[in-house]
C-alpha cells in the first residue's frame, strides 16, 4: 500500500523567488502549509486573507523534495497537513522526510 501523499501548495511569485503559505505554530515556528486537497488550500487561502496573487498547485514529488529542502535550508523544520487557523490535521519534521528519502545534508 503507498502511503505517500500529493500534496497541495499555496504560493506567490515575488520577483524571481516564490513564496509558499506558512502556518504559526502557538507560540512557535512557522511550518510550511500543505493541503491534501485543491479545496482545502482554498479554503486555507480564503481563511488566512491571502491575496489574489496566491495561487495553488500539487507539485510533482521531485519538485516536492526540492520545496523541503528549501525550506530546511531557510529554518523552516516543519511541514502541517490541513491546517486551519487553529490547528494543523497532522505535522511532519521536513528533516525526518529529506533523511528517509536520502536527500538530507
């Protein structure tokens, strides 16, 4: 049975770099925002009063992987499944996934 997921994004172009939707944890990091559905970062994106420059997409995995790494090399550590203004459905640590899928440094 494959437990991997295809995840959705939502994200911005600022000049020539591009911008995903983060999630604040109480009191805490901020965690990259994915969505297990189109709708649900709509509805994360309608929640969370971004701009029409916000768009949504399922990146292929290797685009996926390459998006974690990014964010592991900023100190983003964490990626939320679903997450509303309160709560995140499920949270990963982005190191533990580049590591089992060997792309860790």
């Amino acid at each position: 049975m494959n437990d991997e997921i295809q995840p959705y994004v939502v994200y911005r172009i600022v000049g020539d770099q591009m911008e995903c939707a983060l999630w604040q944890f109480k009191d805490g990091p901020k965690a990259l925002a994915l969505f297990l559905s189109g709708d649900a970062a709509t509805s994360y994106q309608t929640c969370a009063n971004l701009g029409a420059e916000w768009k949504i997409f399922c990146p292929a995995k290797e685009a996926l992987l390459q998006l974690l790494k990014s964010c592991h090399e900023s100190g983003i550590g964490y990626a939320v499944l679903d997450p509303d203004l309160d709560k995140a459905k499920r949270i990963f640590n982005i190191h533990d996934i580049l590591s089992a899928v060997g792309e860790s440094n």
